[in-house]
C-alpha cells in the first residue's frame, strides 16, 4: 500500500477546529506533480479515467458523511481544488 505524505500548511489558524461547521478550501496535489487526472486542451480539463473517477468519488463523498457538502471543485491535470461544506458538527464524532 503506498503511504500517504501530508503537507500541513503555514495557512492554518493556531488553535482553530477545523471539525466546525464551515466552508473549507482544500487543495490536494499528485505525487511530484504528476498528471493523473487527464489534460487541459483549448483552456478545457478534460478529464481521463483517473480524472472521472477523482470526479466520481467528490460527488459521492456527502453519501457516506452525512454532515458534510460538496460546494464546487475543479480536477486540473495534476491537483484538485474543493470546497467542503461541513454542516453539523455531531455527525463527524
């Protein structure tokens, strides 16, 4: 199983819980920023078959987290862009 690296941004404000009920801006890279999700042609992303599947599983993802939303997104070739709506509280305990 591959590992998952984590990068923890200098944006985050100290001592905030991010488990709140709020819009959050997430954005998720590639691996040394290889092209996974397709290729962006006259100025349009065009999705491959990683790409539809990274599609596929944001749209799912409120299916299996009830408290939470999914705002907008934007797949590019080599990282995503979402913004998440987490809507109650007690539903991520």
């Amino acid at each position: 199983m591959a590992k998952i690296k984590t990068r923890k941004s200098g944006n985050r404000l100290k001592g905030y819980d991010y488990s709140l009920a709020n819009y959050y801006y997430i954005t998720t890279c590639t691996e040394n920023s290889r092209e996974w999700f397709g290729k962006i042609y006259n100025n349009e992303m065009i999705l491959n078959c990683y790409g539809e599947i990274c599609q596929e599983k944001l749209f799912g993802l409120p299916k299996y987290h009830n408290a939470i939303e999914i705002d907008t997104f934007k797949i590019m070739p080599n990282h995503v862009h979402v913004i998440i709506i987490i809507n109650k509280n007690d539903a991520l305990l």
